[in-house]
C-alpha cells in the first residue's frame, strides 16, 4: 500500500524541498447491488473503514474458520453516496491546485464493473468528476480568460505567449482552412451528454488571481495493449474491432487505416509526454466536454461475462491550464515566457483486472486481458519498490518503464504533484478474491509519499492592475458621456462668452432719421465710454488674476519641486534599502544553500551511521550468540573435563593402592626370599665337609623335583587348581587378530581373551563391533627361542567415521628349552661346600621363572615403561600363590625378580 531491463541514466534532479512530503490519498468507494438478493461481501462500518468477509462456502483456512478482514482508507463513500460529495473531498482539492500552478493526478482502480467508468464520466443527470472539474475551472477563470492562440502549445510539453497581432492573424488563418473548427460553446450540444454537464452547483475557486489571463488546452489519449494512442486525431478509426494479423501488427488496407501509435518522451523539466498528441484549447465546459466525448466514442470497450461495456483500455485525460501575469498597465499578456506557468490535472480511467476464467475471454478479448493485468502489476510492482525505499532506505529501481501507463506518470511519483486514487469495489460475493487484491493494493499504496508542490513565484507587479485600469476606463468613458464629448465643449465655450458680453450695457439705437439728430450719437458715445471703462477694469482684473495665477503656478511649482526631492531623498532611501535587503537576500540563499547541502551530507552520513549501526548490531547480535554458544560448549566442556578428572582421579586412587599392595607383597617375598637363603646357608654350614659327586642331569632332574616337594612358607596352603588368570578387561569385546603365518608352540598355557573375535587381518567391521584390540606378533629371540608377543591396545572412533586403535600393553611369551640351560662353572679342585652351593644355586636358577608385565602412559616420557611385576613361579618350593589363582603364563625375561635368587 523489480526488474531487470536496463535503464537509461537520469539526470541528477534536485529536489526542492525533500523534507515535504505527502501520502498518497486513497478513497475508497461501494456501488450498490445490481439486485437485492445478491450476497455481499463488503460492509461500510465508518467512515475510514470496511470490512471484508468471505462468502458462505468459502473457508479461508483448512480447519473450515472465516476471517473477517478491515482496511482503512482516508475516507470511505457507501452505497449512499454522491457524485457531488465525493467531487467536494477527492477533485476539488486538485482543481483549485491546478489553478494555482500545482500537477494533480487523479485514477480510479477495481475490477471489472466495480464502477470505475461512472465515478470518472458519470450518467445523464448527475455528471461525474470529469465534467465538474471542467465546469469548477471555467468558473473561476471565466472573466479572465486569454483570446484564442494567444497561448500556443510546443512540441515538447512547452507554451509560447503570442501578442494581440499575432493571436488574431492565427484566428484568421485557422478560420480560413477547411478542416473542422474548434466546437463553439454557444452550439447546440449533444443530447446524450446535455445533462451530464448541467451541473447546478456552480462551484469555483475562491481566491483567483485577477491579474493573470488563462487558457485550458485539453488532450485524450488511451493505453491499449501496451501501445499510446491519440483519441482526437482526426483519422478513419474502428474503436471496437480493429484488425490484427498473426504478427499483431494492424492490417493496411484501403478500407481502414489503423491508429499511429504515440511516442512518450521527457522534456527539459524531466515531465513526461506523448508526443504528436491532439491538444485542443477550449473555452467553456460545453466545448471541453464535447472534445471529449468525441474521443470516448473512439475508446475501445467490448461485452464479457462481467460488464456489458468493459473498458479494454487505460484512459487518461490530460487538463493543462496556461497562465501569465498583465503588463503593468493590465492591457496585454506579460511577452516573457519565464513567467508562463503550465499546471496540468490528469484523470485516468484504469481498465478493470478481471480473470479469464469468469470472463470466457478468447481471442483478441484475451490478449487484451492479459495487457491490462500486466500493467496494473507493473503498477503495484512500482508502488512496492517505491514504499520498499521510502520505508527502509533502499535505492532499488523503480520499473517504471516496463509499461507505458507507469512510465507515463512516472513524474508524479518522482517529482511533484498531488496523488490520490479511487478505489471502487463491488461488494458481490463473486468478485470476493479479486476485491481482497484490490484492498491489498490500496493498503500498500498509502504508505507511498510523494513531494509536496511548491508554490509558483511572484512576478513583481502591482497587483489589481487589471481592475484598476479598467475603471479608469469606465470613469473617463463616464466623464465624457457627461460633457457631450469635444462638441459639447465647443458650445460651452460660447455660451460662456454670450453670458460675459450680456454684462456688459446694452447699446442704444443707432439709427439717424434726421441730419440734425444730436441725441442718438451722443447716448451711443456714453455707451460706449461706458463699455471701455468696463472693458478696462475687466482687463485689470483679468490681470490681477493672472498675476494671482502665476504666482499660485510658482508657488505650486516650487512645492512640487521640493515634493519631488523630498521623494527622490526617499527614493534613494528606499533603493538602499531594498539593495541591502537585496544583499541580505543573496547572502541568506547562498546561506540556504550552503544549510541544504550540509543537510545533504548529513543526512547521507546519518544514513551511513544508520546502515553502519544495522550492521554493527547484526553483528553484535551474532557475537553474542557466538558467545552464548561458546559459553554453552564451556559448561559442557568443564561438566565432561569434571567427569573426567573424577574418573581419572578414581582410577589412579584404585592403581595406587594396587601398587602399594603389590609393593608390599614384593617385600614380604623379598624377607621370605632371605629367610629361605639363610636356611640353605644354616643348613650347608651344618652338612659334613664331605666332596659330594657331581650328579648327573637325571639326578639334577630328580632333586629338582624333590625340592620342589619342600613346604611352603605359609602353614596349611590349599592345593592349587590351575585356571586362567582373569583379565582386567573382562566384560568387553576384545578383536583376537592373529596373523596366518603365527607357528602354533603347543604350550600348556596359552593366551586366552574371553568374548573375542578372533581375524586374520584386521577390518573396519571387527573394529567397529569391539573396544578392545590384540595382535598376536612372533618372532625368533637370540638363543633361538620363539617369542611370542601380544600388542595389545584400545579401538577408537575417528572423526571421519572410522576407528582408530590406540596400543597401550605388551605381553611376552618366551619358550626355553631345558637342555639350553646355563650352568655355573667350577674350579679344577673345587671345594666341596661350594661345589655344593653351586649346585643350590643352579638348581633353583633351573626351576625358577617369572613374568614381565609393560604398561603405556608413564609420566616419564613417550613410549613405554616396563614395571616388573612379581609372578608366582611353579617350580619354587614354598612359593605362596595368591588367591585369585594362577595367572595366564608364566615366562622369563631378564631384569625380573626371582622368588628364590632375586635379581637374575
């Protein structure tokens, strides 16, 4: 309430004042019903506000519930309303704006048969908008307007001022042409139209300026399919069915000829125009009204399912008042086309939306449908892209130019000039969808603000010149009139000299009958001495009074010489004045000028702050959901790093004491071990020094079994069952990998993984199964001996979706042969007694074994370290076993403790 064509370059326009601006004004107006028994869809609830509702059987949503839907508008008009009351609120504004100088565009928008045509034209008998602006400007320029061609129309959207000699020398050859004439106001009108245009309100401007003469020029143009054609251009035309080709370019022949289409065009104000366009200068309401319904029977209009004459096209009618001052004297036209001011009103009758599938529209009806729809989109296209900018700051280019009734009024919404529109609905509840568009358009386009006009400039002439002329006109026609004329002067001349020589004395008779007559000569001598003497005080006083009246001229001479140095002192007073007001002038517009562009630069820095502040607060707003995430992950982290630690801390809490147990036990075997020594040695020092003989290897065999008959340290040992040592990690899934080239040893105790999946090659499936991983590894020591290795370690899962495996132990399994085994060497001549203890000594190197177990994870460095655990060796006699039994295997490995020699 967005394209993608390129756009030529506009010139940079500055804007007069930017800060005034002004909404575009949107009415809204109900026709009644064609029938009373139709459902309605439309209800008027104030004055600013209708309400929609769906009709019955229409659900808005799936779940079945109606919505009732309000818009408000800046006034609504009901069934009820008036042609005159909505001319009083919506057009009289625009009227008495177009006399003042200022553009005004006034449109009427709704679907088909909402009453778009009747709002703008109106019927017989009550006249619509179109002929009451016609008839409110030529009441109030009537007295005031221009002679025929004094005005006279560019071809480029201008006007020119002719003088009084020229305007007449154009009537005569005008009048002089064969073509038609200009219709007269005093011919007999039109029937069909009579009584549109007898309005009875004779409804004017109030304030008109009287020292300005007028003339109004009107055009009539329609938009049809995309294409500009002129109404009143005098060609062979057929509004109703024009011929087209396959290529929908009109066909030539020698019975019709089609319509040239028109050309649109920017002049030196950025206006737009059409050029080539018929502009007709009329001088009453009759004469305008007919040229315009001389076009209006040229519009094109068809029969559809939804209107009997549906308007197939946009029509505008184009009103522009031509206006400049009198000359000083109020006789003729100002000849400076500076001062020409030309205002212009447009009133535009869009085409109604309308969809095929109800119309039944085929052929040329529908393609006609489909240009009307596309440029009323084109419309609302532009109206969002202007609110879009106007609302959030955005500089996105408007499309104007994708169709020619936007690019037409692109002007008003660019530049200056006053908007409103009417929007006409009809509340039948067929029309539902299309009437809910309609009112979603009209919501959006209130929010669209176009400048404010400004007001035209003074010209710097006396105002009242015109009246005042003219009644010095009437009064010196009047004085005149009175004095009978340069006749009647003539005769008051003589009467005055009749009545100056009555005063003088009558002569007496002066005829002489006899010769001797002395009276007759002597009275007219006394007469005439008599008239002399008169004569001469009449010339005394006449010069008297001449003197008198020189002396007055002088005097009056002299006061009016003094009175015009007094008024050249104040002249001059004056001229300083108005040059330092002058000054003062120029330096507060250049101050003006210097404050606009300051507030220019401001408001483009204030919108880089703005832009930068949105900006800055997007990322603020993404900084601190970053932060809250990572505050989030944080406490997440310490939870999980405090599980960890707890489970570590418990863990080495439980390896501690397993060490310090295993420590103690290694020293209570080491006591025992010498214990055990100083026996042997109490007993071979009590033995008779006698040389034993050497046994042999059957003998050793022998005595090594007998020994290992001896008693053991600890009283009462239950006897020994042998079973496997349980790993630490029973209870999970081990991968037993062992290689196919291993050589089986066949020996008792065998390594033994419970719950194991035992592979010949390592695989992503058996790893994913399992937590726990073991690779059997053989390999020939030094002496020859097999040694058996197993690697064990722990299976992890990767990022990428894999596992990994982690080797965090190494058991060794070492066979040995009896007859490899060392024995210590003698002397030549040995002593018995340590000949004996030799034999002690090797016999229980021969029986004893031990165990090596490797742990990973030292703090000492990377790698492994190797804590050498006591085993419990089999062949030790007194060896005490522990109660969790016997372990896996037993082996040797060098760097172990002996339970009997300690360190070997």
């Amino acid at each position: 309430m967005k394209a993608a064509r390129t756009k030529t370059p506009r010139r940079p326009k500055k804007p007069t004042n930017p800060t005034l601006k002004d909404p575009v004004g949107v009415y809204c107006r109900v026709r009644p019903l064609s029938r009373a028994d139709q459902e309605c869809c439309i209800e008027v609830i104030n004055e600013t506000t209708v309400q929609i509702h769906p009709p019955e059987g229409y659900r808005v949503f799936r779940n079945g519930e109606y919505r009732e839907t309000q818009y408000s508008f800046k006034e609504v008009f009901g069934t009820l309303g008036v042609q005159k009351e909505l001319f009083d609120v919506v057009a009289k504004p625009l009227v008495e704006d177009l006399i003042r100088g200022k553009n005004g565009l006034l449109f009427t928008y709704g679907v088909t048969g909402s009453g778009k045509t009747h709002t703008m034209t109106g019927s017989p008998g009550d006249g619509g908008l179109l002929p009451r602006c016609l008839d409110m400007i030529f009441n109030s320029i009537g007295p005031f307007q221009a002679k025929r061609f004094v005005f006279k129309l560019d071809d480029k959207n201008g006007v020119d001022v002719q003088s009084e000699v020229d305007a007449l020398l154009e009537r005569q050859r005008r009048d002089a042409l064969p073509v038609p004439k200009t219709p007269s106001g005093k011919r007999h009108l039109d029937p069909e139209f009579a009584d549109m245009i007898n309005v009875q309100e004779h409804c004017k401007v109030e304030e008109v300026d009287e020292d300005n003469v007028y003339s109004v020029f009107v055009s009539y143009i329609e938009i049809y399919n995309n294409y500009i054609y002129d109404l009143l251009e005098e060609a062979p035309f057929e509004p109703i069915k024009p011929k087209w080709n396959n290529c929908n370019t009109p066909v030539r022949n020698g019975d019709f000829i089609p319509p040239q289409s028109k050309m649109l065009r920017e002049d030196q104000n950025h206006n737009m125009y059409v050029t080539g366009c018929t502009e007709v200068e009329v001088k009453s309401t009759e004469e305008a009204f007919e040229v315009f319904w001389r076009g209006q029977k040229k519009r094109r209009i068809a029969n559809t399912q939804l209107n009997r004459e549906s308007s197939r096209s946009h029509s505008v009618f184009i009103i522009k008042l031509a206006q400049a001052p009198l000359d000083a004297d109020g006789d003729n036209v100002l000849q400076e086309k500076e001062q020409i001011t030309l205002s212009q009103l447009s009133l535009v009758d869009l085409a109604g939306s309308e969809r095929t599938n109800r119309t039944k529209a085929e052929g040329n009806r529908l393609r006609e449908a489909g240009n009307i729809n596309q440029s009323l989109m084109t419309l609302r296209t532009c109206i969002e892209v202007l609110r879009e900018n106007q609302l959030y700051g955005t500089n996105k280019m408007v499309p104007y130019r994708d169709s020619k009734l936007t690019h037409l009024f692109k002007n008003y919404f660019d530049g200056e000039g006053k908007v409103r529109m009417i929007v006409c609905v009809n509340p039948k509840a067929e029309d539902y969808e299309e009437s809910l568009q309609v009112m979603r358009f009209a919501e959006m386009t209130q929010e669209v603000e176009v400048a404010r006009p400004v007001d035209r400039p003074l010209c710097g002439l006396t105002p009242g010149r015109r009246f005042r002329n003219q009644a010095f006109r009437e009064e010196l026609a009047r004085k005149l009139e009175m004095r009978g004329g340069p006749l009647g002067g003539e005769t008051e001349e003589q009467s005055v000299a009749e009545m100056l020589l009555q005063t003088f004395p009558p002569l007496p008779s002066c005829e002489l009958l006899d010769i001797n007559d002395d009276q007759t000569l002597p009275k007219l001598i006394e007469a005439l001495e008599q008239r002399q003497k008169m004569r001469q005080m009449l010339s005394e006083e006449f010069a008297k009074n001449v003197l008198a009246f020189k002396t007055m001229l002088q005097e009056f001479d002299s006061s009016v010489i003094s009175k015009e140095h007094y008024i050249q002192g104040k002249l001059s007073e004056k001229e300083k004045i108005i040059a330092g007001q002058r000054t003062e002038l120029e330096r507060l517009e250049k101050k003006i000028k210097t404050l606009e562009y300051k507030i220019d630069i401001l408001e483009k820095t204030a919108t880089i702050y703005e832009e930068d502040k949105r900006n800055l607060q997007q990322e603020l707003e993404s900084k601190s959901q970053k932060l809250q995430r990572q505050a989030s992950d944080k406490k997440r982290l310490e939870a999980r790093l405090q599980g960890m630690v707890a489970e570590t801390t418990m863990k080495w809490e439980k390896e501690c004491e397993r060490r310090v147990a295993a420590k103690q036990l290694e020293m209570q075997n080491k006591l025992w071990v010498k214990d055990e020594k100083l026996k042997q040695l109490k007993a071979i020092v009590t033995e008779p020094k006698e040389k034993p003989e050497r046994p042999s290897r059957e003998r050793d065999r022998e005595k090594a079994v007998q020994r290992s008959l001896s008693p053991p340290p600890v009283p009462n040992a239950p006897p020994v069952r042998l079973r496997h040592r349980r790993s630490r990690s029973a209870g999970e899934r081990w991968v037993d990998h062992k290689p196919p080239s291993n050589v089986p040893t066949e020996t008792v105790l065998q390594p033994h993984v419970p719950h194991a999946i035992t592979v010949a090659t390592a695989s992503e499936k058996a790893l994913a199964k399992c937590d726990k991983y073991m690779l059997t590894h053989q390999e020939l020591a030094s002496d020859g001996e097999i040694e058996t290795k197993l690697i064990k370690g722990d299976v992890f899962k990767t990022r990428g979706g894999g596992q990994a495996v982690q080797f965090t132990d190494i058991e060794t399994l070492k066979q040995e042969s009896p007859t490899g085994r060392k024995r210590r060497s003698s002397p030549s001549q040995p002593d018995p007694l340590g000949e004996a203890a030799d034999s002690e000594w090797t016999d229980v190197e021969t029986r004893c074994s031990v165990a090596v177990e490797m742990r990973a994870g030292s703090a000492l460095g990377p790698g492994y370290q190797h804590h050498a655990q006591p085993k419990w060796c089999w062949q030790c006699p007194g060896s005490a076993l522990p109660s969790s039994g016997p372990p896996h295997w037993a082996g040797r490995a060098a760097g172990s403790l002996c339970c009997s020699l300690g360190t070997v």
